[in-house]
C-alpha cells in the first residue's frame, strides 16, 4: 500500500492545519478547557482518515481483450439501457458506480484502445446518485476505440463532496486496460456507456472492486 500522487499536497496542508490548530489551543486555551483533551485525538483520527482515502492499493487486474474491467471501487448503482448524447448519439448500455469516501478513488481504464476523445464539464457538484449528475455536475467524457472497433465511453462525474477530478487520458493516445485513467478527489461516481449486445455480468447494489471485477464482455 503506498500514497497516490495526488494526495501529497493535501496529505501535507492537512497535517499543516491540524498541527497548527492544536498548537493554537495548547497555548492559548485555558488548561482547564474539556475540549483540550478530545483535540489531538480527533485531529489523529482526521489525518489518518485524509491519508486513508489517498491510498493506492497493489493490485493486479484481471486482463482480456474481450472484458470490460471495473474502472473503480463501489457499488453498481445503474444498470440500464440508456441514450449518450455526447461521444455514442444513440442507444447503449449504462453502467454506473458510486464510490464512496471509504473507497479507493483510482480510476483504471476499462479496456485497451485508443483514446478518441475526451473532454472535461465545468459543472455543479450534487450528490452522485441523482440520474442528472451525468448531465450537470463536474464531470470528464472518455471514449476509447477498443480493437474490435468499439467504442466505450467512461464518465467520471463529481459529487456532492468532490471538487477536483484528475483525468490522464489525451486524446490519440493509446489506453492500456487496467493503467490508471485519473481519480476523482473525495466522493464521486464513474458511468461506464458500452454497446448494446455487451452481456453484463453485474447487476445492481454488488459491490466491486476495480480492475478485478468484470463489468462485462464486448460480444
């Protein structure tokens, strides 16, 4: 287990304000105060849990040229045919996962290919389970080609408690399934858009685990 790169500035401020906040009250607040002896202690519990949702587990993916790879920790919230506006313009199969502050917060490409497009919504920040998250909040599009000649788009859509989404992927280069595709900061849904006749092999309320869990196979 070590620290994703994107939590060691805020790992750092956290462990800054924390320590300040307690030096703070140690030097100015009565010794008699009750909330002296609860302080140290919740800040303790506070960093850790910072450094706890920053964590990037060693894991190896489940790799087939035909699977559709969890592209994140969670739980199946959407499993359902849908339209996608954006990259697809038509009827396909929507799966979607809300991940939670107590889940790892890596995004991994879902499968193999080329990077068509990707593009990145300003946005407003609801909680991630409404259906119109996909649509307002914050959010990143992601199509790949797959071999096959596929597309799969991957939306990483900002919730409630999220304010930053990291993407890595540029467009016309090639995606690696199970290569970190980005992470989404505190909170936070990833949709997945693939073609109709993909056979789905989740279904809603399982929870999975990211490049381990298939989400399905490319028929």
């Amino acid at each position: 287990m070590t620290i994703h790169k994107e939590g060691y500035k805020i790992i750092l401020v956290a462990l800054i304000g924390l320590a300040v906040v307690n030096l703070v009250l140690f030097w100015f607040a009565p010794p008699t105060a009750c909330f002296l002896k609860w302080s140290l202690p919740i800040s303790i519990v506070l960093f850790f849990f910072v450094v706890n949702f920053f964590r990037s587990p060693r894991r190896e993916g489940y790799l087939h040229d035909n699977a559709v790879i969890a592209p994140a920790d969670g739980k199946i919230v959407v499993v359902e045919e849908t339209e996608e506006p954006e990259v697809l313009k038509g009827k396909c199969m929507q799966v979607s996962i809300f991940m939670n502050v107590f889940n790892v917060h890596i995004n991994w490409y879902p499968v193999s290919g080329i990077v068509q497009f990707f593009k990145h919504h300003s946005g407003r920040f609801m909680s991630a389970y409404l259906p119109k998250a996909a649509t307002e909040n914050e959010r990143t599009t992601v199509s790949i080609a797959h071999d096959s000649g596929k597309i799969i788009v991957v939306r990483q859509i900002a919730g409630a408690v999220a304010r930053r989404i990291v993407c890595y992927a540029e467009e016309n280069n090639k995606a690696f399934q199970g290569q970190q595709m980005g992470f989404i900061k505190f909170g936070s849904r990833v949709d997945i858009y693939l073609p109709l006749g993909t056979r789905i092999d989740v279904k809603v309320g399982q929870t999975i685990r990211g490049k381990q869990t298939i989400i399905g196979w490319l028929e």
